[in-house]
C-alpha cells in the first residue's frame, strides 16, 4: 500500500492524553471515531489515523497532529483556539479539535 498523504497521530499516553476528555471522550474514542469515519467516507487510501504517545502540549491535551505528507504542513490540535507555547515547539498556533472529528481530515487535504 502506498504511503497515505495524511498521518493524523493521537496522542494516548496514558500519562496525561489517555486521562483526559474532550466533549466526554478521551483519546482512545477518539482515535476509534476517527479511523471510523475515514473509513466509512472512503479515505482510507489517503488518510491514516494511529496512535502515539506524547507529542507535547499535554496541557491542551487530547493531543492530535495532523501531518500532510505532500506539503510538509503540521497542523496541531487540542482543546483550545489559541497561540500557545508548548515545550521543545515553542509557540504554536493550536486548532482546536473540530466537532465532526473527521474535518480533520478534510480540512487538510491538499
Ligand atoms: S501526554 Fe499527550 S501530548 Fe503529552
């Protein structure tokens, strides 16, 4: 199988991801909804959502990174809209985690 164009990595770490919620889901729901809607709108040629431990700005946590594979783009996500420092990054620009998790995906597509 070819490399997808998207990674998208949650964060489930259980030192602080895995504990946290967001909208009553911790991380691992929230891996389970996104590879299931991927799956289920046909993306899974492009799109590969895993698992992976800390990927820093455990604060903001649940942690998602969105990585476009043809553009180089990383785009963070959390439980803010905000710029933020985060440690080994610095300062950032923090999406906050869409409501229809599979916009994550979407909105990054090229
Ligand atoms: S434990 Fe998830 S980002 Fe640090």
């Amino acid at each position: 199988m070819a490399k997808p164009d998207l990674n998208i990595i949650v964060c489930v770490d259980p030192q602080r991801c895995l504990t946290l919620k967001y909208q009553g889901r911790n991380s691992g729901a929230l891996l389970q909804e996104i590879q299931d809607q991927v799956r289920d709108q046909g993306l899974s040629e492009r799109v590969q959502a895993t698992p992976c431990r800390c990927i820093f700005g455990c604060t903001y946590g649940p942690r998602i990174d969105v990585i476009n594979r043809v553009t180089g783009e990383k785009v963070l996500y959390g439980s803010v809209e905000a710029p933020v420092i985060i440690s080994v990054r610095g300062r950032v620009d923090m999406k906050k985690i869409p409501d229809h998790l599979i916009e994550l995906a979407q909105a990054n597509l090229s």
